[in-house]
C-alpha cells in the first residue's frame, strides 16, 4: 500500500520522536526537484554542524579513554561507536522510509529530507549533552 507523498513527508517532518522543532525549511518548495536541492543543502549544512558538535565532544572525552572493569567502553570510545552507529541507522532508516514510494519520484525527496531531518535532530540531542 503507497501513503499519499504528503502523508509520509508530514509524518516524517511531524513524528516527535525524529523533530527538534516544527519547523521545516523546505515547506515552501514548489516541486520535487526544489525539495530535493533544499532538503540536500539542509543536509549539508547540518552534517557540516552534527561534525563540529561531535569533534567538540570528543575533544572534551579524550581524557577519557581508560576501559573500568565492568562499565563498557569508556566516553570516548562510546561516543565513537555510538556515532557510526547512529549514521548506519540514519541511513537505513531513511532508505526504509523513501522506500514506501519505491521507483516513484517522491522516492528521493523523502530520502533527502529524511536524512535532512534526522541529522538536525541528532546536531539538537549532541548540544543538549555538551551543554551539560
């Protein structure tokens, strides 16, 4: 069963789960082609965000590096495994979600939007811990 591109896109924009705010710069796009360029500058420029939070909070758990018997992985090394964890999720998660419109055109706006989306979200929960 196909969900009306305006269905997925508003669940993927609206979800709390994967939404910082309620906002969307890309709601003014009058086209798929327009989506897809704003959702991919979104993305960008998030990614280019998401990597200095990460490398700040990695910087700050480089003393960190010691294993404790029992505890797991230090801050550091958690940090690290936690994030390419994360981008292998984001990524499989968003290839999921697009391919509800698989071989259609909405197919790639929900992709880039998707990882738009989820990458802002992640840059949101790495600056509420760095500001603890």
């Amino acid at each position: 069963m196909r969900l009306p591109a305006f269905l997925l896109a508003g669940f993927l924009v609206l979800t709390p789960a994967a939404q910082a705010d309620d906002s969307w710069v890309c709601d003014n796009a009058r086209d798929n082609a327009e989506h897809i360029q704003c959702a991919d500058r979104e993305f960008r420029a998030q990614d280019a965000e998401l990597n200095r939070v990460y490398q700040s909070l990695l910087k700050a758990a480089a003393g960190d590096t010691t294993p404790q018997h029992g505890y797991g992985p230090p801050p550091f090394m958690a940090l690290k495994d936690a994030q390419r964890a994360w981008v292998a999720f984001r990524d499989s998660n968003c290839h999921w979600k697009a391919t509800q419109f698989y071989g259609g055109t909405e197919q790639a706006v929900i992709m880039a939007s998707c990882r738009a989306i989820a990458t802002r979200d992640r840059v949101a929960e790495l600056k509420a811990v760095q500001q603890n």
